[in-house]
C-alpha cells in the first residue's frame, strides 16, 4: 500500500534525509525473485533519494543492487531485519533500484524522497 507524504514543509528523517511534499512511501513485499524499489505502482521520477528500511521480523536477508541481476553474491548492500539505509541520489537521475531476499515473504517500508 502506497502513500503520498502530506506535509506542509520539508520533514528530516533517519539518515538526513529531507521528504518532501512529492514523496512516497509504501511497504513492499521482496521474495526470492528480483523486483524493482518502488513505492507504489511507479517509481517517482527524478527522486532525489530513497529510504529504505527492512521489517525487524523478517527472518532473511534483502538485498539491494542497481538491476534484476541482484542476487546474495551480486550486490551492492545487504539489509538484515531492522536495518535502515538511506540513498542519496544527485542530479534527481532516474537510477533504478532492485531487491531479492534470501528467503520469502520479506517486507521493505519504502519512501522515494523527492525534494
């Protein structure tokens, strides 16, 4: 389920990172095939970051690459259970985003952070 944020100013959250009034947020669902980081049914164009933080009961590991060829031994970072990151973007690029899980059923919250 995807979100629009509704705030009248710009919000800082974990990692520094400044959501503004075009951001998104949503919870994704990542299992052993590859599936592009997306808040809701498209990414947002031009994002300037991502926030993306693994549930604290999943029981695998996700992990992030920058296409569907990501896998537990191509990857660029590894989100244990809890763990949050934060991807800063320059230039607001559309840069994709994918994750796969070394197990089933993991859920990422997603927030695409657009300026």
């Amino acid at each position: 389920m995807a979100g629009r944020a509704e705030f009248s100013s710009n919000v800082i959250v974990s990692g520094g990172a400044v959501v503004g009034l075009n951001s998104e947020y949503g919870r994704l669902t990542v299992g052993t095939t590859a599936v592009a980081v997306k808040a809701g049914a498209e990414a947002v164009s031009a994002r300037t970051g991502t926030v993306l933080a693994a549930h604290p009961d999943n029981t695998g590991y996700i992990y992030l690459g920058l296409d569907d060829t990501v896998s537990a031994t191509n990857y660029m970072m590894v989100l244990p259970a809890g763990q949050i990151v934060t991807i800063d973007i320059d230039n607001e690029v559309d840069v994709p985003i994918y994750a796969i899980a070394s197990v089933a059923d993991q859920y990422m919250g997603v927030c695409e952070v657009k300026r």
